[in-house]
C-alpha cells in the first residue's frame, strides 16, 4: 500500500510546481502567486487585461500544474448555453435520451474572452460556479472535483464585448491584471526562453486526490476572532462607502488570506494576509467605470479602507 505524502510534503510539491510555473510567466511572481492562491482557495480566477500580455498562457500553466481534463472555450457572441453545458441527444436505437456533456465538465475550463459571450450564455455559468453542477431538463449532473474557472477578458470599450453582470463578477474569487513585463521578461520571451512557447515544460505538481488534500489543508487555516473581527469592520467599511461586497465576497476574501498563510507555512493567518489580498478579491466588484479595466480607482478606494480601519480591537 503506497503511502500518501504528508501535508509539509504536499506543500512543497506545490511551491514546486509555483517556481515552475514562475519561469514560464516570468516577470509576474506576484500575479502568478496569488492565482496559485485562487486554486488552493477554492475559487474561480479572472485575468482582466489587454490582448497578447500572457493572460492565456498562464490559465494554460494554471491546468498544466493541476492536471485532470482540461478544456478552452473561446468566447464568441454567438455562443450557446448547450455548448458550455451540454444536451440531451436521442438515440433512436435505444429510444432515450442521452447526456452529451459539455465542456464544462472539466477540472480546469479557460473561458477565453468571456465578456465576448452573449448575456444568456453567460448566465448558464451561474449555477456552475458557485453549486458545481449543472440542472438540465429537470436532471442534475455533478462536475469533476476539483473544478476550476479560469477566465480572460478584454477591455470593455473593445468591439463586441459585452459587460459582465455583478452576479457574475461577484462568483469570481479574485482578479488579477498582468500588464506589459518589463523588458527582461519581455527579452526571455522573445528569445522562446519563456512564454506560451514553453508551456510544455510544466507537470502536474500533484495528482488529482493531492489537489484535494491541499485544499483540505487551506480550509483548517485557523482565523482568530480578533482576525475575523477586523475583517468584518473592512467589511462594513466598504459597505458603508457604497461598494459592494456580498457575503461570498468576504467569503472569498478570507479563503484568499487562508491559502496565502498555507502557502506561507503558516496554519493560521494574519492581518497581513487580509490586508495584502483585499484588493485582488474586491477589486472587480462594486460600482466603478468598466471602461477603466485596470481596476485602479477601485484599488485606491480599498487600499483607503485599510489606511482607515484599525486593525486593533478599538473599531
């Protein structure tokens, strides 16, 4: 009988597989990070930026490390519900019908150019980011665990975009921007030295059952109350400044913070870990100009919230 490694063991496989991934998306160690976060976490991810800077092939890095079944969508808007979902086929010979499942069924699904996606289909993925599942024809079909959502999109004033809805921003865990690299990076990858051209360097860090257990292990993370209190006074503080953040949104914030302090070797987080992943889990949620992808006013704003709430227990 083979012995399962061990949480320390599993942790650095995972770092393992992070400083992989580093050298292929090179120049964007923070970025590349925290979306490793985002998987450990339990979330779905949100890559928001301009065309050609790396978007895609860190999602693609992003499914090489985990492993399991893997499927891109390109985001058209003349894309189905059924193609993302699936349909039921007749099969005449056996007078029934047949589930023919649709990409979605997958461990790990790149919606490339999501806000290209018309507002019918893009609500298809309601009930399948948040529940894991899809009902269709009165029928439930679970989807593979672990599942993951890995999505790009392009500025809004781009021909043919569509503008995401808030229920839909709001069941992404966190989003992150890439921008151009800075002319090393850039040089590495003009030479083939990194980039999308040497993707195929990159292993799964883990089998399926080890992703699993990782995730386990980010969710026993402790948050003491004092941690919890001033997460809900930031909170609060949002809110009272007219932003919006739903309790998935704080949920996602603190799953964030955990997968950090996991990441860091710790089993319990700390202020720092709330305060250095608030932007990334709020910043596309809330009442903002989205013509402005960068995000940036929104950041201000949070980073403001956190200058102004004390992280004592004095509110």
């Amino acid at each position: 009988m083979t012995q399962q490694p061990g949480e320390m063991e599993i942790r650095k496989a995972v770092l393992d597989g992070l400083a992989a991934l580093g050298s292929v998306v090179v120049g964007k160690e923070r970025q590349v990070r925290r979306a490793l976060a985002v998987l450990l976490s339990g979330g779905h991810l949100l890559l928001e930026d301009l065309p050609g800077v790396g978007k895609t092939t860190l999602a693609k890095g992003l499914s090489r490390l985990l492993g399991g079944s893997y499927q891109r969508v390109q985001g058209t808007n003349d894309l189905l519900p059924s193609d993302l979902l699936g349909v039921h086929l007749w099969e005449a010979e056996h007078q029934r019908f047949r589930f023919q499942e649709g990409p979605v069924f997958a461990n790990v699904l790149l919606l490339d150019e999501l806000n290209r996606i018309g507002p019918k289909t893009q609500s298809s993925l309601l009930e399948v980011m948040v529940e894991g599942q899809v009902t269709l024809d009165r029928a439930t079909y679970r989807l593979p665990d672990p599942f993951f959502v890995i999505a790009t999109q392009n500025p809004m004033d781009h021909a043919g975009t569509f503008p995401l809805p808030e229920s839909q921003m709001d069941r992404f865990a966190c989003v992150l921007h890439l921008g151009y690299p800075d002319p090393r990076a850039e040089r590495l990858v003009l030479r083939g030295e990194a980039g999308a051209d040497t993707l195929d360097r990159l292993q799964p860090a883990l089998d399926l059952d080890g992703w699993r257990r990782a995730r386990a292990a980010v969710k026993t993370v402790r948050v003491a109350d004092a941690a919890l209190d001033y997460a809900e006074r930031v909170v609060a503080s949002i809110r009272e400044g007219r932003g919006f953040c739903s309790t998935r949104a704080a949920g996602h914030w603190l799953a964030l913070a955990k997968a950090e302090a996991w990441l860091a070797g710790r089993s319990f987080t700390t202020p720092d870990d709330l305060q250095g992943t608030l932007g990334d889990a709020m910043a596309h949620r809330g009442v903002m100009d989205d013509r402005r992808l960068n995000r940036d006013e929104r950041r201000e704003q949070l980073a403001r919230v956190l200058e102004t709430v004390p992280v004592g227990w004095k509110p």
